[in-house]
C-alpha cells in the first residue's frame, strides 16, 4: 500500500489557522494534527510503514502505537475519497 492524496483534493498547511486544510472543488475540510501529519506524508512513493516509521520517528512514540491510528486514519480517509491506496 503506497498511499496518495486523491487527485481532487489538494492539502495545504493554513498558517492562519495552524492547520493542514484538505481543499477540493466543494469546499474544504481542516484536518486535525493528527490527519494533517499522516496526509502530509502519503505521497504516492512512500508505503503505509514507510509513514508509520516517519511519524514514530519525529514524534519519538513506541512501536505500535501510531499504526493502529494510522491505518484506521487510512481506512477512513479511503472511505471518504480523501486517498488512494
């Protein structure tokens, strides 16, 4: 799984707001830190692990505790169109 932004959305860091914000032609969704994080990350060239090492690593977390949030964040995201994997 090598996750990617869906072609419609563009995510873009609102420094107004502090927040990634996922823009699309009807509108707009402001992510969470935690959405804003992982979708910042899912580039198309990265796989699921590759992402989840990356978050482990810049927020120093134990092996386990940020996967299980980042493939429910995928499960969802994926629901809703937001990415592809």
């Amino acid at each position: 799984m090598t996750p990617s932004i869906a072609p419609r959305f563009i995510l873009r860091w609102e420094p107004a707001q502090q927040a990634h914000l996922l823009l699309f032609p009807e509108g707009v969704v402001k992510l969470n830190g935690s959405a804003g994080e992982i979708l910042a990350l899912c580039d198309g060239r990265r796989s699921a692990p590759e992402i989840i090492d990356a978050l482990q690593q810049k927020f120093d977390a134990p092996d386990g505790v940020i996967a299980e949030g980042v493939y429910r964040f995928f499960s969802e995201a994926e629901s809703k169109g937001w990415v592809l994997t």
